[in-house]
C-alpha cells in the first residue's frame, strides 16, 4: 500500500508555507503492513509553528492528509518529529 506522491507533496506544501525555513522541511514515507506513515521533520524553531497552540495546526493537518487519503482508499499517518 504505497502513501503516494500527492499526499506527501501536500503536507509538503502545507509544511513550507507555514515554517520560516522551507529549506529545513522533510517528509519521510514509510510503508507499513496496513498503513503509511509520512513523517514530517522540521527546523528547531519551527516546529512550535507545526503543532500550533494545543495542536489545532497539526490536528488541522491530519484532517486534510486524511481527506486526501479517503479519496484514494488509503489510510495515511502524519507524525511530526522533533
């Protein structure tokens, strides 16, 4: 079950438009028995920016990743590395 490319392009943009490095943003794709992990790596200081105040931003995240995924019958994780 491979992630695809346009939901790691997605939290991709999504990542570089809110940070103040874009240069700094990674997304790791790791395939899993039932699901694929993307896993989001940001600069030090930017990763306040990511997760937002109690996580709205992150949880905002997810729920557009999972929008994408649904459409093409996939189950998609984000995990935000620190």
């Amino acid at each position: 079950m491979k992630g695809g490319l346009v939901e790691r392009d997605l939290i991709e943009y999504i990542a570089k438009s809110i940070v103040d490095d874009p240069s700094s943003v990674k997304v790791n794709e790791v395939d899993g028995e039932k699901s694929t992990i993307l896993e989001l790596e940001v600069g030090p200081n930017d990763i306040g920016k990511v997760i937002g105040k109690h996580g709205r931003i992150a949880k905002a995240i997810r729920t557009l990743l999972q929008a994408a995924a649904t459409k093409n019958e996939k189950h998609i994780v984000l995990e935000i590395l620190d």
